[in-house]
C-alpha cells in the first residue's frame, strides 16, 4: 500500500458536531469522527444528520476521515422534487 493512498467508506451522518465536525456511521458498522472537504465547503454543500455521504480515510488513523461527496437522495416526505411557490404577478404603475 502507498504512503499517500487513502480508503474510501460510504456511511449515514448520524449527529452535526461543533466546528464543521459530523459523527458518521459507516456501512461496516464502525463510527468514526468527519470533517467537510475542502471543495464541499469552497462550493457551499450543506451536511446534515440523516445524509448518505463518502468518507475518505487514511489507514494510519481510522477514528477520523474527511467527508467528500454528499449523495442525492429522494426524500420520501417531500413528495418529489422541490417545488417553487407560484409567482404572483407583477403590476406596474403608470
């Protein structure tokens, strides 16, 4: 294995931590501590408890990784995608 080769794991978020920390349960069962990637912070993707994420970890230390894509999920109490109010219409004045 090379020094700078990493381990990629997919989990669920289980609980939002101070300081941009997330406590994440991996699909083998292990929890570990997460932090946001620098580009999911750079491009403004927001984490939150219940999410499926992929976690980046080094195999020196497997208690922390680094949380680096946050997967799409359909959410079953939404009804589908988001929806926008309708626009009211605009009336202008003379």
């Amino acid at each position: 294995m090379a020094k700078e080769e990493l381990i990629e794991f997919e989990g669920l978020v289980t609980e939002i931590l101070p300081d941009t920390r997330y406590r994440v349960t991996l699909d083998t069962g292990h929890e570990i501590i997460a932090y946001t990637a620098g580009k999911m912070k750079k491009n403004r993707i927001k984490t939150l408890a219940g999410d499926r994420v992929t976690v980046e970890m080094s195999p020196y230390d497997l208690e922390k990784g680094r949380i680096i894509f946050r997967h799409k999920e359909e959410r079953s109490g939404f009804g589908g995608p988001a929806r926008r109010p309708p626009q009211r219409q605009q009336f202008r004045r003379r």
